[in-house]
C-alpha cells in the first residue's frame, strides 16, 4: 500500500474538506430543533460580548457586531470542528486598542485583512498541527485562566451603565452598582444560574440556557424592574455589513505599521481557536481539523476586514455554551450567525430589553462548566513541575494573555522535559570481550544540547587505554551539539594517541552523524550501513567551537 505524499494528501483535504452539517447522524426534526435553538441562545450570549469587546477595542459596537457575524458565519460553514463558535474577542481587543487610539480604525480594517492572509498562509502550511506540542497542564492552565477572564470579564455588567470609560488600554474605571440595583442583579444572576440547573432535569426540549434568558428577561419586563439591560450597553440596531476598502496609503510606511500588530493577532487567534478545537473535540468526541480551521479563521478575517468588522477568532465561552446546548454540527453555528444578523436588522429594540442579568447568569455557569475543577485535586498527585505549569499557565492568561500564557506554558515544560532527560545520560563500562585491552563506554540515555556536557564528563581520557569503544546501544544522537560533543571527546583521545570507535548507532543516529561528515568505516563487513559496525570519528568537521 503505497502512501500519498505530504503535499498530495494535504491538496486532497482542501479538494474536499469536511464540510458535512450532520456527521454522525440524519438530519431529523428534533436534531434541526436543537441545532437552531441552540445557535439562537449563542447568538444571544453573543451581543453583550460582542459590544464590550468593540468597547475595549475602541471602535462602535457594530463593529464588533459584523466581525461575530461575519466570523461566525464563515468558520462555521468551513472550519475545522462543528459546533465551534468563533466571534470577536476580548484576547484580540486588547491588542487592537492601541492600534485604534494611534492610527484610527482603517488601520485596524487593514491589519484584519492582513491578520487572515497570515492565517491562511499557516494553514496551507499545515502549521496547526504544531498544536499536538502543547501539554496537557497548558491545556489545563488555559481552561481555568480562560475561565477566570471570562468570570472577571462579566463583573464590568455590575457597575452603573454609562460609568466605564476607555482608558487608551481598554474600558476601566466605572461606579459599582450599590443597594436595591446590586441586590436585584445578584438575585436575577442567581435565578437565571438555577433555571439553567434545574431546566435539564425536567426537559431538553429547550436549551437550558435559552430558557434562563428567556424565563428571566420575560419576569423582568412583566414587572417592569429597573436593571440595566442590553440596550444600557449600546444601540445594536444597523443594517447590512457594507464592503468596504481599508481607506489608507498604501506603502511600505503602512506596512510597518500593521504587520506587527497582524502578526501578533493572527498568533493570537490561531492558538486560542486550535486550543478551543481541542478542547470541543475532547467533549465531542472528535479529532483532525487543525489547518483547516486556521484556512477557516483566515478567510474569515480576511472577509471581515473588508466589511468593517474587528476580525476574530474561536470563542470558548460561547462554544461551550453551544456543545452543553447539545449543538453538535454546522446548523448552531450558521444559526448563530444568522439570528445574530437577524438582531441587527429587525429585532434590535426587542433584544436590547433583555437584562444583562440573565446574560451575566449564562456566563456564570459557562465559567463553572469550563473550569477544570478536577485540576484542584490533582495538583498533589501530578510532578511538581506539572503542577507548577498548570499554575503558571492559569496566572499568566489571567495576567496578560492567552498566546504568551501558553507560550510561557510550552517553553517551560520543554525545559522541564530537557533538563530531565539531561539528568539521565549516564555510562556502563567494562571491558571488550571482542578486542583485548579495549575500555568500553555503555552509554544510557539520550545525547542532545542538555545532555552534551554531562556526556563529556564520563570519559577519563588520561586514564583510559589506547582503544576506546562508545556503545550507543540505548542512547541517541539527537542534535549539533551532540555532535559536537562526540568530535570533542575524540579530539581529546586524538590528542593523547589514542582511538575511539562508535558501536550500535541505530539508524537515525548513523544518518546523522554520516551526514556531517564524522565516520569512518573501519570494517568491510557493510559499508553503508549495520548497526554492529565500528566506526572512527574524523574530527575538526565542526571547527570546534
């Protein structure tokens, strides 16, 4: 069975990407009614999110409004995992503001195009499946540092509409509800939180959610409460998304301006929607997708900045919001998008009576189901460093952001992980039974950058016969510097008129070292390759140092 080659096979996957609405099963009356009121409920938790998010970026709400259409829309026709829910976010925003307060909102049009461009160039690139290099304690320090901003994200709803102001670095500031107002929204977050509890252990046939919202926005304007409401926050009333040219010169001064800011946005996006795809696959079961999502999010960046949107990426509150809704497929996400548009052109003075209350409540038990309560109970029973990664990773997404937090999570760990298998290479010796008077070197564990001084160590050159024998019978020649190790320890027996060889280089290893131009053969038994066959070690290939 002949494989396809990489470039052929990743062609094949763009020819037919899966773009299926109902993978697993029929497309049923009951399925539809759950996929669409599913993506009515997201759609609903999406307008506040949306708005706040415009906020922090400093641009009008309906900017943030067209980017989770338009993104929404286009990842859900062609992303990488149904029942994804991508829109704009507060990790995007923050970068964008100071973009928006130095250069005005064009600037921000054209670094979304060129954010999606980005985007799209790692997924024919097949870069997202470097996402398979981020451990699990990242991916645990990730949910609960994304739960905790999404938990803080919400506490903005308990202070006095109006009272927030845009500091240049985002919305800040503002006067804390007090008295009746605070006790009302904390009793009507907390009635929402218990429907949303109590609705599946009666029935399914609505998304609990939706039945909080709905349950809770129906009592609050049957009595008429005064509680801020979705309209305090902005008018979301607008028409269609108009396309729209990026309105600035276009030249190399441009360029500078807004390349490393899209660079930084399209990192941003890309690792906060493949960390979301691993994690709504965990809960639905399903895998694969990872350049395909970076094409998706891409071309719908690209879309959006064309259209006055904000650009975007994945979004794991409202994803989870989907999945626990029981939407599994394309339908939710399409929905979401459409009802969302539907708000925008019809529907807007009955969407902003809803009360924030029961949005908040929503995203309360969204931070609840997100949180990886588990993680608490572990952290005695995982290694040290593991633990410490978790706590790292949580700190730091809560702190700064999600791309540094799981860069920061990532690098640690392979320090952690180098440093361990540094510590472990160590030597056997004895001598030959083959060749009298030979000192042999079992060498046990694997030789790379952290290993290479460690290996140098082993050697007693000054005491050691005039024929040496390195056996990499369990080790491993990794790296350039455990090649340069293996040419240093040589020069020094060279220089004391004596000799090494190599023995037991598996293949890997041979190819490695042959390539650079350190054997030589010193047996005719196989010229080109065979694992018992003793090689010498030229030395100065490297040039030393």
């Amino acid at each position: 069975m002949t494989r396809k080659a990489p470039l052929a096979a990743f062609a094949s996957r763009l020819a037919m990407p899966d773009l299926r609405w109902v993978p697993d099963e029929r497309l049923t009356p009951a399925r539809l009614r759950i996929e669409l009121l599913s993506g009515l409920t997201v759609a609903l938790a999406l307008v506040p999110e949306a708005v706040a998010f415009a906020f922090v970026a400093g641009v009008h709400p309906l900017v943030g409004l067209y980017a989770a259409f338009l993104v929404g829309l286009i990842t859900a026709l062609i992303g990488g995992r149904p029942g994804m829910i991508s829109g704009a976010t507060g990790a995007l925003a923050v970068v964008m503001v100071s973009l928006v307060a130095k250069h005005g909102v064009e600037y921000l049009f054209a670094t979304v195009v060129l954010m999606g461009l980005l985007q799209v160039f790692a997924g024919l690139m097949q870069w997202g499946k470097f996402i398979r290099l981020v451990p699990h304690p990242v991916m645990l320090g990730f949910v609960n540092g994304l739960a905790i901003v999404i938990f803080l994200a919400q506490l903005g709803q308990f202070k006095v509409p109006g009272s927030m102001e845009n500091t240049g670095h985002g919305i800040s500031g503002g006067e804390w509800l007090s008295g009746m107002p605070l006790y009302l929204m904390l009793g009507l977050v907390a009635l929402t939180m218990v429907i949303i509890w109590i609705v599946p252990r009666i029935t399914r046939v609505v998304p609990a959610p939706l039945a909080g919202i709905g349950i809770v926005a129906a009592l609050v304007i049957a009595l008429g409460l005064d509680v801020p409401r979705v309209g305090d926050l902005a008018s979301i009333q607008g028409g269609l998304p108009p396309f729209h040219i990026p309105m600035m010169p276009l030249n190399l001064e441009t360029l500078e301006i807004i390349l490393p800011y899209a660079v930084i946005l399209a990192a941003i996006g890309l690792i906060e929607s493949l960390l979301t795809l691993n994690l709504v696959g965990e809960i639905t079961g399903k895998r694969g997708g990872a350049s395909q999502e970076c094409i998706a999010q891409g071309v719908a960046n690209t879309v959006t900045g064309f259209f006055g949107g904000m650009g975007g990426c994945a979004m794991i509150g409202q994803s989870m919001i989907n999945v626990k809704s029981g939407g599994r497929t394309r339908i939710a996400g399409i929905a979401a998008a459409l009802f969302l548009l539907v708000f925008i052109l019809f529907a807007a003075p009955v969407i902003e009576l809803i009360p924030l209350a029961a949005l908040v409540g929503v995203m309360f038990m969204v931070v609840i189901g997100t949180f990886a309560w588990n993680s608490l109970t572990i952290l005695r029973k995982v290694p040290l460093m593991d633990a410490f990664v978790i706590l790292l990773v949580t700190v730091v997404t809560v702190m700064e952001d999600l791309a540094v937090a799981v860069v920061v999570g990532v690098i640690v760990s392979a320090l952690a992980y180098a440093w361990n298998n540094a510590r472990r290479i160590h030597a056997v010796t004895r001598e030959s039974v083959t060749e009298k008077g030979a000192k042999v070197y079992e060498i046990k564990g694997p030789l790379f950058f952290g290993s290479s001084d460690g290996f140098i160590e082993l050697f007693t050159v000054e005491d050691d016969p005039e024929n040496v024998i390195i056996d990499f019978a369990d080790s491993r020649v990794v790296d350039q510097s455990a090649l340069q190790a293996i040419e240093s320890i040589a020069a020094k027996y060279e220089a004391s008129g004596k000799a090494i060889k190599l023995r037991h280089l598996s293949r890997d290893c041979h190819r490695l070292l042959n390539k650079a131009g350190h054997l030589i053969v010193d047996s005719d038994d196989d010229p080109d390759y065979e694992l018992a066959v003793d090689y010498s070690v030229r030395t100065g290939v490297l040039g030393g140092h």
